[in-house]
C-alpha cells in the first residue's frame, strides 16, 4: 500500500494526536516566525537610523604623536611653549576633505580668547568679590566655526538667534555673532562695528600682543544658560561667548590666515553610515592629511542611542529563535519516539509483509511534516500582530532602561557649565531619542525562513528517533513487544 495513503488514513483516525501536533508545531513556529520578523524589523530601523544620522568622524591634533613624529617641538613656535606650525590644522585641508562622497555634512572650529577694548567690554554681571585682584587675563571666549547652526547647542535649541543671522561657510571673515545680554551692556545692534584685540596670553617676560581687528555684528544669539547670580571668571560666562569666522578666529590666536584659510582646532565630519569611516580616512589621506598626528576617531552615539534599545530587543528575539527551535526540536523528538513505541505492532506488520523501513520512516515524515505545514500557514496568518504586540512590548522595556540611564548619566555636574549645575539634554550633542516603534512587516522571505525551519525541525524531531526503525526487524519488532 502506497505510504502516501497510510500515512493520510493515519492523521484522518488519530485526529486527536494530529490537532495535538499541529497546535505544538504551532506554537513553535509562531514564536520563531515573532523573532525572525522582530529581527528583520530592526535590520530595518538600523540601516534608516545610518541613513538618517550617521556618524560623526572628528579630526584634532594628537600631541604625543606630533612630537614622536619629529614635526615639532614644544619650543618650536615663536615662543617657548607653545608648539610650532605642525600642529596646526589648516581649513583648506579640512575643505578638502568636507568633499569627500561619504561627508554629508562638516563643520570645524577654533577655540580662541578676545581681550577687550575700549570699543568691546566684557559682560560682568557680578563684581569681582573683595580681596581678588584684577589680572587683566579676562578674555572673552571666542570660537571660530564654519556654520553656527550646525553647533549641538544651535541644533538641540538651547542657544538660539533673536536677531540678525549666523555664520555660515560663506560669510564674511569679519563677521561676529555675540550674545544678547553682552550686546545689551555694550549698546550693540546688528550692523554695528567692534574692535577686539588678540587673546593670546604673552608668556613669561614677553608682551602681550595687542593687535586689534574690526568685526561686523552679523547677529545676535539667546543663550540658554541664565547668570548664576556669583562671580565667575569673564570667560566662563556664558553671555561672553562670541562667535567668528574661521579666519577671525585665526587672527585672534594671532595667526594670519593667509592663502591656507587659517588654522582650525579640530574638525567634524558627519557620514553617512558609519561604516564609511575607511572611505573617509583614504580621502583624507588623498587630501593631504596626516593621519598620525591628526587622526580620524568616530563618535556614533547618536546612531548608538537610536537603535541600542532595537539591537537589544533583537538580540533577545534571536536567543528566543534558537531556544524555541531547539526546544521545540527536542520535545517533537519525543513525541515522535513515543507514537514510534506505540507502533511497533504496526511497524512489525508492515515489514513483515515486505514494506521497506524507509517508506516506514518517510510515512512517519509525511505525518509530521503535513501538522507542520498547516501549522507554518497558520502561524503566517497570525504571526504579524502577535510580533508587532510582542515586540512592542519588549522594545517598551528597553526604551524605559536606556531613558532611565541616559537621566542617571546627567544627574552629575556638567564641568563645562559654570554654574556648577547639571549637564544639559544637549551637552553630550544633539538631543537624540531611541526608537520606540517597531514595523513589522511580513513578506515572501519570511514565509519561506519559516517554512525551511519548521519543516527542518520536523525533519530532525522524525529522523531522530527514526533511525531505531531501520535497525529493527519484523521478528525483533513482533516478538519483543514494547
């Protein structure tokens, strides 16, 4: 008799065993099906959240290497300690690099200091306390950028401008962007004219260097970090925090800009997928750079705060696929071992009368794998919204632990904030929140990884077992009963 036919007759008279089965491969392939689609939905918010934020590459002076390189000194320079022209970073090279085909955006800046003038006082808003005496050091903070918005504290809100615009790469080398309550104390409109001399602190027994240039205000920005009713030091006041050029942040180190652009402090590059950080390297290579002494280090906590609770909800799906499919295998063999004992009459019969034990084996692999295939079409129709209610589930979790950290990570002082208080949502960059929602989705691809597994397992959990069969012969079967 055809196997085909006993194997049908089989499932037809047991229904009980065959609904038993179906309901377990059921349950086995839905929850395998939930992990696959979990995992896919996060490859998915992975690859959009490259697209959409990328990575952020920075380029600054590395000291030691400098100096280990044999390009400078640390009296190199025109005055003894400071280091001499190989540590500058010029922007035509970063320029040059901004082209790059991985760059989506860049920006670079140097970090200067502004000595007051008769034409430019510092803001101080408490006097300095009894007892301390003026130095004469307090400079403003003077910061060369290519393009004000594309600062952390620009981009979060926290600074904003109220009149007039920011700098961008192609404003004018003496434009300044300066703080409301600073223009306030000195009578300062958008439009109007300042003086402010180089900031540079003259080094033992030398004079200051008291060259003075001229900039234009171009705009006028709200900072979002009120006076902290104390005396701090001029330049650790937020309102005395100016904004130039690149090149006006040269002239105020006292460095000519020149045909090169002038120099700048440290460079950023935002890609477009943090795995093109080689690309990036070969085309700063090709630029010209250096990269030992100034190396390329990327940040990618932004991309790392979007998907970490995703990754880590995938990550437990996946655990769940190999738990279920290997659990799900094990408790089948069983089973399938069980009916096998059950019978052994009926096996003994069958070889008695001539059937070949591996028909015997294929009529038990025909019963298996027809409860898994009505289970596998039954856990695809059902598998979308039981993934999507689980995994939302899950990734909520996550979600709560990683806003629950990064609020423990801000509990501490800010050292960069001189008021002594807490770190800002912007301090670290950009305000970034994880994802919170999941797309599942099922297609063709997922049916078939569920097919090929749940029809696997039905392989292994029959084969398994099975083998005893062909080892058996009918008297052995017959004779010895159970």
């Amino acid at each position: 008799m055809n196997f085909l036919k006993r194997a049908w007759w089989r499932l037809a008279s047991q229904l009980g065993k065959t609904v038993m089965l179906t309901g377990l491969f059921f349950v086995i392939c839905t929850l395998v099906l939930s992990g696959f689609l979990i995992q896919a939905a996060a490859a998915r918010a992975a690859e959009s959240a490259k697209r959409s934020v990328g990575a952020v590459a920075t380029m600054q002076l590395d000291l030691n290497a400098l100096l280990n390189s044999g390009k400078g000194s640390k009296n190199a320079g025109a005055s003894p300690g400071l280091i001499g022209p190989g540590g500058d970073l010029h922007r035509d090279l970063v320029d040059r690099i901004c082209a790059s085909s991985v760059v989506a955006q860049c920006n670079y800046s140097t970090d200067s200091g502004a000595a007051p003038t008769d034409r430019m006082k510092l803001y101080k808003p408490v006097p300095l306390p009894a007892g301390q005496k003026d130095d004469g050091l307090d400079f403003f903070k003077a910061e060369g950028i290519r393009d004000l918005d594309a600062l952390p504290s620009f981009r979060n809100g926290d600074d904003r401008l109220v009149s007039g615009k920011g700098i961008k790469p192609d404003s004018a080398g003496d434009m300044v962007v300066i703080e409301e309550r600073l223009a306030a104390a000195n009578h300062l409109a958008v439009g109007d004219r300042i003086s402010l001399q180089v900031g540079n602190a003259p080094a033992p027994g030398q004079e200051p260097d008291r060259r003075r240039f001229e900039f234009v205000v171009g705009g006028i920005y709200r900072s979002g970090t009120p006076d902290s009713g104390r005396y701090v030091p001029a330049m650790m006041d937020p309102a005395n925090q100016i904004y130039v050029t690149p090149e006006g942040g040269s002239r105020l180190l006292g460095k000519d800009p020149g045909a090169d652009g002038g120099v700048v402090k440290s460079a950023t590059f935002t890609l477009r997928s943090p795995a093109d950080l080689d690309r990036l390297k070969a085309d700063a290579e090709a630029a010209g750079a250096d990269l030992d002494v100034f190396p390329l280090t990327v940040n990618d906590k932004a991309y790392r705060t979007l998907v970490g609770p995703i990754t880590k909800t995938a990550s437990f799906a996946t655990v769940t696929v190999w738990l279920v499919a290997l659990g799900g295998t094990a408790i089948l063999a069983l089973i399938v071992a069980s009916n096998l004992r059950e019978r052994r009459g009926e096996l003994g019969i069958l070889m008695s009368l001539g059937e070949k034990k591996p028909k015997l084996l294929a009529q038990h692999l025909v019963e298996v794998a027809a409860c898994a295939a009505v289970a596998i079409g039954l856990a695809a129709a059902g598998s979308q919204f039981l993934s999507q209610a689980i995994g939302d589930k899950l990734l909520a979790g996550e979600v709560a632990s990683a806003r629950d950290q990064a609020a423990s990570d801000r509990q501490g002082p800010d050292p960069s904030n001189s008021t002594g208080g807490p770190k800002s949502a912007g301090a670290d960059g950009e305000k970034v929140e994880p994802i919170d929602r999941m797309d599942i989705r099922i297609g063709p691809a997922d049916i078939g990884r569920i097919g090929a597994t749940g029809l696997g397992i039905a392989a292994l959990a029959t084969l398994v077992p099975g083998i005893r069969v062909l080892r058996l012969t009918p008297r052995d079967i017959l004779s010895k009963g159970n």
